[in-house]
C-alpha cells in the first residue's frame, strides 16, 4: 500500500537495517527517493514504510510518516 501512497522504503539506503542480513542498497536516493521536509533523511526505526517487519507484527503509521502524508495529500 506504501508504494501506492508514493512511498518508498525508509531504509532504502541499507535493506540490513530492518530486514537483516548483509548489507543492501535499494538504489540511488535519486531515483524515486525524494526528501519530504519534516522527516529524517536517515532511516526510522518506526517507519511504517521499513523494508522488513516480523511475522506476525502490526506497524502503525508514526509522526514521520504523518508528516509525509499531510505533504504529499
């Protein structure tokens, strides 16, 4: 649904931060990776948008992506 909304993954810059694992770069922060202001330029630990999330876990939407929200809608 993320990717839908316009999204992209918060840890795009290193998949290892909430997958695990080696280290994996989704792809350049210039292609469709673009700063909202207001949110980290870091990857959030409590992104609804992380890479990875346990089996079993909910993910609610927090600040960080509310702001994006409220931006881009």
């Amino acid at each position: 649904m993320g990717h839908c909304i316009g999204f992209r993954h918060t840890d795009y810059m290193d998949r290892s931060y909430s997958c695990g694992g080696a280290y994996a770069n989704e792809g350049a922060s210039t292609v469709g990776a673009v700063h909202i202001p207001g949110t980290p330029t870091t990857a959030d630990p409590n992104s609804w948008m992380l890479a990875c999330i346990g089996g079993g876990q909910n993910r609610d939407f927090n600040n960080n992506d509310v702001t994006a929200l409220n931006y881009l809608y």
